[in-house]
C-alpha cells in the first residue's frame, strides 16, 4: 500500500510531485533542494549552507515518515558544479558519520531555482 508522506517543517512540492512516498517499508524522498520551509526561499549562502539546508529538510521528511537518518540506504546527490563537490560532501557526511548509505553524485547543468545542490533519498525499514 501506497502512503503519502507530507510535513510542513519541510518545503511544500514546487510541482506535482510528493515530498515523499513510502511502500512496502521503503520511503522515496523526492529531490529535495535548499528551501527554507517558513517562507519557501532558496536558503542564504553558499553551497554550505544550502546542503545544510536540503539536509534538514530530509531530516524533517523522515521524521515524519518515522524513519531516521540511519535508515538511508541510498542518496543521489545532484550538483551544479562539481566543484562545490568537497564542501557539500563535508556537510553530507555529518549526517552520515557511520555506515553511510550508497550514494550516486552529478554535476547537472543546471537545477530549479538556481540552487547549487538537490539530494534525493531512500530509506528502508
């Protein structure tokens, strides 16, 4: 069975899509970007702060889903430049201090909103 997973402490969809799904034990983040949930803004800052930015909104989204950080088993992070690659990886990696998930990284040519960073998660029960 198919549930919905929706949290106003992250950034409400810019698109018809969900801010998550969860089936048979798996949750499937959409992509989620550096929006601050309060006023729906791309968040101040470099690609620091808009990786914080995109974490916390996952973090929020598995919360209300009742999973945890240490249930990922899979991110894809998509970057519009490469070379933000280091810093997004420090902060990525607080959150992942032990046994991180599998994770794929890009560099796109470009992401909505101009925002530096999009990560897209899932994570199993």
């Amino acid at each position: 069975m198919k549930r919905i997973i929706a949290t106003e402490k992250a950034p409400a969809a810019i698109g018809p899509y969900s801010q998550a799904v969860e089936v048979n034990g798996t949750l499937y983040i959409s992509g989620q970007v550096p929006l601050d949930s309060a006023t729906m803004t791309v968040v101040e800052g470099g690609i620091t702060e808009q990786t914080e930015q995109v974490m916390k909104n996952i973090g929020e989204i598995l919360k209300e889903a009742g999973y945890s950080f240490s249930d990922v088993v899979k991110s894809t992070c998509l970057l519009s430049d490469m070379a933000n690659f280091k810093a997004m990886n420090e902060v990525y990696g607080k959150y992942y201090s032990e046994t991180p998930p599998a994770r794929a990284a890009f560099a796109v040519k470009e992401l909505p909103l101009g925002v530096l960073v999009e990560i897209e998660t899932i994570a199993v029960k």
